[in-house]
C-alpha cells in the first residue's frame, strides 16, 4: 500500500501542474473557441524567464521564500504581458477568419516562441539550482512528501478555488461568462469583449506562468521544446475534463496526473504515454464531451 499512496501523492503533484496549464486552455476555447497551441510554448518560456529572474537578480538573497515569491510575480507578469502580445498580433486579426486560419495562426505562433526560447538561451538543458526551497521531506506512514510537494498542491488548490469564486460570484465573471456564450449579444448588454478576451489571456498565461516554475522547482531541468510535451498532456487532460469547462480542467489534469502516475509505478514509465492516450481514446469513445462537458447544440 506504501507504494499505491506514494503513486497518489507523485499524481496529484502532477496533475496540479496539469490542471494550471489546462486552465489555459480551456478558457481561451471557451471564449474564443481556439485551441491556444502556443499556450505550452509560453509555459516553457515561463520556467526560463523565472530561471533567469533567480540567477541574475536573486542568487545571492537568503530568504529563499521571498526570492520564489518575487519570482513568480515577476515571472507571471512577463508572461501574461506576453499573452497579451500573442492575442493582439496572432489571434485578434483573424477573429473573423475561417477557423482554420487561427488553427494555423496559432501553430505558427507557437513554433516562433519555441525558437525564440532557444535564441535567447540556447538549446541546452538549463537546471533550477536545488537550494531554491529547502530540501524537507517528510516521512508519513512509508510516504515521502517533500516541502515543494506540499507547495505545489497548496498554491495549485488555492489558485483554482480563487478562480471559480471569481468566475462564479463576480460581476467580471459573469461577463466572462456572457461572453463564452455569445459575443454579439455580450456587446449589446454593454461588455467590452475585447477586454474580456485580453483578461482571459492575461490570467491563463499567468496561471501557464505558475505552471511552468512549479515544472522547474519540481523537475529542475528544463529546455526550449519541454512546451509541447507539457501543453499535449494539459491539452488531453482538458479534452478529458471537457474542453471549455474550468472545473473540468481541474478533474482533467489531476485524473490524467493520478494515472500517469500509477502507470510508472505500477508498469512502466516508458508505457505512460501509450496509456494515456488510450485512457483519452476511452473516454472520448463512451463521452464525447469530456468527463464534464456538455453537449451544445449547433446553431442554424
């Protein structure tokens, strides 16, 4: 059983990772109904501009817990910058476009960011210093949980209950809502939905930011590519939870975290891609929505 709970701990630290990235993703699909690939592309730029913010400016500081906190704002705020930037240049002029067009678009998009990464710093794989947090682990009953463990799924759980109090119980979410819904008719009401748009850009690249230090701070090494395995496993977790649905995203990410998860442990890592893929393929075939989802009728 030792091993069966270590697996739950290891897939739940996972899937949080997961869950933050996918949240990207399901929200610009469902304002914009666009699958955001470069979305995992900014994630892995978020590990290296976090990376460099330590190595050049807080190297040398011994509070290790303000120089993370200092990390992540500054961090969050380049990438969500950056979000912006990618829906203002990549995304907003072909919002009338054939659908295709954006598909593309964001393709192209993601290739650019995955090159820049690798102009700026270089194709190696660069590493997180490990005295970034201190190295506490704790032994519970034959379960080791370490100190970044603990912080990733404390924040990762903080942040998602912050966003569905936000998208449910506020005025902003409400229009966030509206908007999801139906464009023309949001504007009538008097939303802005180009601000909407900008602002679900903003929080899901910021929430791909946190995403993106927690894959340094966890895993250490990081290089230019890492954006596309992490964004391809945010993306089916997802689909899993159904597309467009945030607290589907949420169950997505930990279910496909969790299996992964018990796949290495109890099989083989080298097989976890396969039986994540299956595991998606399943679920698609018994509902196609995703876990969460609802089926929408087409308009006519």
């Amino acid at each position: 059983m030792d091993i069966f709970f270590q697996q739950l701990v290891n897939g739940l630290t996972i899937g949080s990772i997961f869950a933050l990235v996918a949240l990207g993703y399901t929200m610009v699909y469902g304002i914009m109904k666009l699958i955001n690939f470069a979305h995992g592309d900014l994630v892995a730029m978020a590990s290296f501009v976090g990376l460099t913010v330590y190595d050049q400016f807080l190297g040398k500081t011994t509070n290790s817990i303000l120089a993370v906190i200092i990390i992540f704002a500054v961090t969050g705020t380049i990438i969500a910058m950056a979000g912006i930037v990618l829906e203002r240049v990549a995304y907003r002029p072909l919002r009338k476009a054939p659908r295709l067009s954006a598909v593309v678009s964001a393709l192209g998009a993601s290739l650019v960011i995955q090159n820049g990464i690798m102009l700026i710093w270089g194709p190696r794989m660069r590493f997180f210093p490990a005295d970034i947090l201190p190295a506490i682990t704790w032994n519970i009953g034959g379960v080791y949980i370490s100190f970044i463990q603990v912080v990733i799924l404390v924040i990762s759980l903080l942040i998602m209950v912050g966003l569905i109090f936000f998208i449910d119980k506020t005025r902003v979410g409400a229009a966030i809502r509206a908007t999801s819904i139906d464009h023309d008719a949001s504007r009538l009401m008097g939303i802005d939905v180009n601000g909407i748009i900008t602002l679900i850009f903003v929080i899901g690249t910021f929430l791909g930011a946190v995403g993106g230090l927690f894959i340094g701070l966890y895993y250490r090494g990081i290089n230019f590519n890492m954006g596309w395995n992490y964004g391809l496993y945010a993306f089916v977790a997802a689909i899993i939870g159904g597309i467009g649905n945030i607290p589907g995203a949420m169950v997505g990410g930990m279910l496909l975290g969790i299996f992964k998860a018990f796949i290495a442990g109890y099989v083989s890592s080298t097989w976890a891609d396969a039986f994540t893929f299956t595991l998606l393929i399943a679920i698609l075939v018994v509902k196609p929505t995703g876990i969460m989802g609802e089926r929408v009728a087409e308009k006519v």
